[in-house]
C-alpha cells in the first residue's frame, strides 16, 4: 500500500520524528506511483558487473550494480550503497543441479514494523535499513563535521534454493557448470533491466540482429536495381520482394537507434522486435504472429531468444516465385552458355528469351527469330557453321505476368520441340549465337514454371 497523504505542518505544531517519516515516505510513494503509472515494469537493472575471478574461487560477488528494485528502492554500488558480501556456493549447488540462480534481496518495507535497526541488534538482518552514523560537513562552510545517523540498505545476495520469505528479491544472474565444472555465469540469462545497455547478450543480441538485417536490406536491393535499370512492369514475385524489403528496412533505423543509445526501455526494444516479427509473418504460409512470444520483464532472456529466433528463421524465407533464370556466360565471340541445374525447367515449364540491344525495338522484334539460334552448347557452333535453325522464337508483346517485363528490352517464346530440344534435355547445356547484327546484347533467359 502507497501512502499519498501529506503531512499538514502548522505553526506551534510539536515535531516528532514520526512527521518527518511521514513526509519522507509521502515522497517516496508519490515517486513510485508516477514511475509506476507512466513507465511499463519501471523496475530492473542500469548496468552491473558480475565478478567473475570471484566464482572461479567458488562465491558470487559483485563489482559494481545500479537499479531500481520492485517496490521502487533504488540502489547505486559501490557509489552510494556497499556491495553485498560475497557467497560462497559451492556447499548449496550439488552436481545433480543444472543451474543456481543469484538474487538481489532486501527486506521489504512493513507498513507498521521496524523498517531500520542499529547494525549491532539482534535484528539489524531483519531491518530493511542499517542505521550507520557518517560525519559529514556543513555545506555552506564546508567545515563544522557532525556524526549522522544514515539507514544502509540491508542489500544481500539469496539464492533460490534459499527461503525468501519477507524479502523483497530481484533475479541477478545463473551460474552453470562448465565442461569441467567449474562454476560460470550463464552467458544467455538476461535480468530484469530498464536500460537494454544493462545487459550484454542483449546488446550483443541486437547488434547481430542489425548486421542481419542490413545483410538482407543489401541482398534484397540488389534485386530491386537489377529492375530499375529501366521502366519495369514488376511481376508479383517482384513486389513480394518489395514488401519483404519494407519490413526490413522500416526495421534498421529504429533497432539501429535501440543500439546506439542503449538506453531503451527492453520493452520498446520488444515492441521494435515484434513489429518486425509480425510482419514477417506475412511471406509464411505456417506462421501467424500468434506465434510471437509476449514480453516477459522476468525472463527478458526466454523472451528475446525466441523473439530473436523468430526473425531470424522468417528472414531465412524465400520468396515463392514460379520464375527462374538461367545464368548465360559469354563463352566466344557471339556465343553464350548455361548449364541446366533444377530439373523443373525441363518439364512442364515456358522459356522466354530476353534480349536487348541499342540496334533498335524494330530490328529485335524482326531479326532476332531469324538470326539468333539456340541450341545445345554442343552443337550450337555446327547450325551456325551449315546455317541451321535453332529453336523456334516468336516475339512475346507481352510476357508472362510471372517475369519482370523491362521496357528495353523484347521477349520472345522458346518452342521446345525438335532435335536442339532433345539435345538440350540430354546433355543439360545451352547454347545461344547472337551475331555481330544485334551489337552490345544483353541476354535472359528466363523459365516460367507452371503449376
């Protein structure tokens, strides 16, 4: 329960120091109230570092930890509070265990109890503040020291094997066994941050996850150029890919922006995250964003991996297309080459060439059905040697919805019949003779897959 009332101070009024307690837990609870009512979890670490020399040895210690606690307790080590003592182990993590956790405890506040205790009483590991006396200085003279009374807060490590009533805890770390096992910190647990540049394996996480994203941003543009060399109708294999690349790119500059500042909130890391998860979603026929785990303060490291294993097997997808390109070489002057390496383009499948050239769209529609001949790359050299067709091309004015139709360039239909045919099936080559008529080509050919 938050106490929200003030103290009303009037003149002549006796004080006690029941008044000042008062006031001081009215500023507190108000603090709490706000912080809880604007902010999502508003409790977690800033940034801490774990000892790891000390748990080689067997004990957990802290060097340095700052934060806020659940009931709003903010603690700043070693700067303004002192490190809790350092824990041995060993004793309470038998082998049969496959992990300990590590938590941060203090001694919640009682409403109507002894909330501070001298640190020789019988009930100072009680208390939820030490009373410790501190000289200080008179701040307009800087001289005049005089002894105060200040309340350490009673923070100390528990462990989850360990009875944690009337304790207030926060989770701090795992501790796992090595090969051969010696004690390490789980390099994947994730506590209960307000800062994501609070934890290393989400910032590393995260990093990983930008430099993916960016790897995809330039793989997918590389297609999206390709393109627009020229006016293009687009096919729909072209503007699913366009799609994937919006959700890619309107990803970066906000995860890039989470990595810079690291001090987001791991919440609006998540909200980034799952957006993009979402919208992944849509080039999976298996997936639905249901799928996408909810944020879980408690189990940031749960929560994320598989936020984070989501995006990444979404982003491994492939565009369905039923287009295929089969790569030409120049192999000699006027000839080019491929190789035959996915079976479907020899069944039931449509081949379309595309050629271009500065000679002109009348001279390509016109002369490439007489001129240019394909065949086998075995036996394409001996058409052009006894002036023998190759496979029949008929000029395409519009090509198939599934191919990505540029202005500079003319389709023509591949008629798959014939001796060339069969010899194409045969030895899984192509070849194709462009001669010195059509200057400067540029060659395609693409094969449609049916359904």
């Amino acid at each position: 329960m938050k106490f929200l009332s003030k103290v009303v101070w009037s003149e002549g009024m006796y004080l006690g120091p029941h008044h000042f307690q008062v006031q001081n837990r009215y500023f507190e609870d108000s603090i709490r109230f706000a912080t809880s009512s604007v902010w999502f979890e508003p409790y977690g670490f800033t940034g801490y570092q774990l000892d790891a020399e000390a748990l080689r040895n067997g004990t957990v210690g802290l060097i340095h930890a700052r934060g806020i606690l659940p009931d709003g307790l903010l603690f700043q080590m070693p700067e303004s509070d002192p490190l809790p003592a350092v824990r041995a182990i060993a004793d309470v993590f038998p082998p049969t265990r496959d992990f300990l956790t590590v938590l941060l405890a203090v001694p919640t506040r009682k409403q109507d109890g002894m909330n501070c205790a001298a640190s020789d009483s019988e009930f100072a590991m009680e208390a939820r503040y030490v009373a410790e006396n501190q000289v200080v200085h008179d701040d307009n003279t800087g001289r005049e020291e005089k002894p105060v009374q200040l309340g350490r807060k009673n923070i100390r490590f528990l462990l989850d094997t360990e009875d944690a009533e009337g304790m207030l805890t926060m989770p701090l770390a795992r501790v796992l066994r090595d090969g051969a096992g010696h004690f390490i910190y789980d390099p994947e647990f994730i506590p209960a941050c307000v800062r994501i540049g609070a934890s290393e394996p989400l910032m590393l996480m995260l990093q990983r996850l930008v430099e993916i994203l960016e790897d995809k941003s330039t793989a997918l543009s590389r297609g999206k150029k390709s393109s627009a060399g020229a006016w293009a109708e687009y096919s729909t294999r072209d503007i699913a890919s366009f799609w994937m690349l919006h959700a890619v790119n309107s990803a970066i500059a906000p995860l890039r922006h989470q990595l810079m500042t690291k001090r987001g909130h791991p919440e609006e890391l998540y909200v980034e995250m799952a957006r993009l998860g979402g919208a992944l979603c849509t080039f999976a026929i298996d997936s639905h964003p249901r799928a996408i785990p909810l944020y879980d303060h408690n189990e940031l490291g749960h929560c994320f991996r598989e936020l984070d294993r989501h995006i990444r097997k979404h982003l491994e997808a492939i565009v369905p297309t039923n287009c295929l390109r089969i790569a030409l070489e120049k192999a000699a002057d006027y000839f080019y080459t491929g190789q035959i390496t996915d079976q479907r383009v020899l069944d039931r499948s449509r081949w379309v060439l595309a050629i271009g050239s500065p000679a002109g769209e009348v001279d390509l529609i016109t002369k490439t059905p007489q001129i240019v001949k394909i065949c086998s790359g075995k036996y394409v050299g001996e058409l052009v040697k006894r002036a023998l067709p190759g496979l029949a091309l008929t000029h395409l004015p519009v090509p198939p919805s599934a191919v990505s139709a540029r202005v500079d360039m003319q389709y023509f239909s591949v008629d798959k019949v014939g001796p060339c045919w069969d010899s194409i099936v045969k030895t899984r080559e192509i070849g194709v003779y462009v001669p010195g008529d059509l200057p400067d080509t540029q060659l395609e050919l693409l094969v449609v897959l049916e359904s």
